[in-house]
C-alpha cells in the first residue's frame, strides 16, 4: 500500500512524499522527482521537509 504525504510551503510550493514497494520519492508541483530512496524513509522525509518550514497538508 502506498502512503503520501503532501507538503506546502509559502502557501504556493507544494511537494508529495510517495512511498510504495519501490521506496521513497520526493515529487516537486509537476511530479518532478527531487529525491528518491530505495527503502522506506517516509517519515525521515518528512521530518526533514517540516524541519525547513514546510507544512504537512495531507497525509493518506
């Protein structure tokens, strides 16, 4: 099952944290890949996002 995290910074930038069986992907607002892991670093992603003043949106 796939997990995603949304993200929102100066209520403009927005960027997805996608894990599945392939791992962890960072998507940028046009599904750009900014970051990707071959394992399970959700939470270790978003940790560092909120760390640089984003905000979690959603998460589902």
């Amino acid at each position: 099952m796939a997990r995603t995290t949304t993200l929102e910074k100066d209520g403009a930038q927005r960027i997805l944290v996608v894990t599945d069986e392939r791992g962890t992907r960072v998507l940028d607002e046009f599904d750009d890949v900014l970051t990707t892991y071959g394992d399970d670093r959700h939470d270790e992603a978003v940790r560092n996002y909120v760390n640089q003043g984003w905000v979690v949106v959603a998460d589902t």
